[in-house]
C-alpha cells in the first residue's frame, strides 16, 4: 500500500477543482454542487465552502444518492440508501456539478446522470473528481480531475477522508 496523495496534496487538488469550477462558470450565482455519498459528498462540502469564499457569496451544495440507479445492484451486497438533499434553489436551469472521490468505470456517474434526470432538468451537467484512474467501461469524462493516478485492474485506489476515516489521505492498494 503506497499514499498517493497527502492530506496537503488533497487540499491543492480540492482548491485546484474549486477555481476550475468557478473559470469554466462565469455565472457563479447558477452553480449547484452534488456529491454522491458517501466521500463525495464531503469533498462536495469542502469545495463548496471554498467555492463561495473565492465567489463572495454562498455555492449551493447537495447530496445525490445514486444507490437505486446503479446497474450492479444484484451482484454485490444491499447498501443503505443514502438521503439526497437538493438545496433550495433546486437544479433545474442551473450548472450542476457531479463530484465524487474517485472516478473508474463510469458507472457511478452513469447511475448519478440517472437519479438526476428523475429529480429535475440542469442547464448543464459538469463531473468533478479528486482521483480518475483510468479503466472507463462508458464514455464518461470527469470536467474537474484533482489527480490522475494511472492504475493497474489490480489496484484498487481508497481514499481516507477526516470526516469518516480520521485522515485525509489517498491510498493505492494491491489486490
């Protein structure tokens, strides 16, 4: 097991993501931030407090639990759903980006464009991730990349976040 990324190499890449964001926006007031649980939602919170302290005024942030919307529910054990919390201002017209820990398949974005669709119609859809490591079974792309971490099939990438773990760290693991 080897740390790719430090508790201060996940700070960068998270006030990397949060200017990205902000650049390819112009019009910050029609921001909304979705993580999808469980670290993502994190990050989500991280970036949108950083987000609003460089715009001057609040970026709405949410949660978006894709648990019924993925396409391997059968294969692997139940999950607990998630609570989805949309903020008041909704995402219908507005740019929403998707942000996760971790980006590999595509399947998760995938499952989260699903549950999207069902609670209302954004103006755009942008992906943020802190990890992509390669190895996409769909044609999906992340907007925002904190790290690219080319990996083997026979790795797997944990990332370690404060709020859950105790530590801010991103692992490599061989399996």
């Amino acid at each position: 097991m080897s740390v790719a990324l430090s508790a201060p190499d996940i700070s960068r890449a998270l006030i990397r993501i949060s200017h990205e964001i902000l650049e390819a926006n112009p019009a910050t007031q029609q921001i909304t931030l979705l993580g999808i649980p469980t670290r993502g939602a994190h990050l989500a919170m991280r970036i949108a407090a950083s987000m609003s302290q460089i715009a001057g005024h609040e970026i709405p942030v949410g949660m978006l639990d894709i648990t019924m919307h993925r396409d391997d529910l059968r294969m692997r054990p139940l999950r607990p759903i998630m609570p989805t919390s949309i903020p008041s201002s909704g995402i219908d017209g507005r740019e929403v980006v998707l942000i996760d820990d971790v980006l590999f398949s595509g399947r998760t974005i995938r499952a989260a464009l699903d549950a999207l669709g069902e609670i209302g119609r954004p103006h755009t859809v942008q992906v943020a991730a802190l990890v992509d490591r390669g190895h996409r079974e769909l044609p999906i792309r992340a907007d925002f990349v904190g790290k690219n971490l080319p990996t083997s099939i026979a790795q797997s990438v944990k990332v370690q976040l404060t709020e859950i773990d105790g530590v801010d760290e991103v692992l490599i693991e061989e399996n």
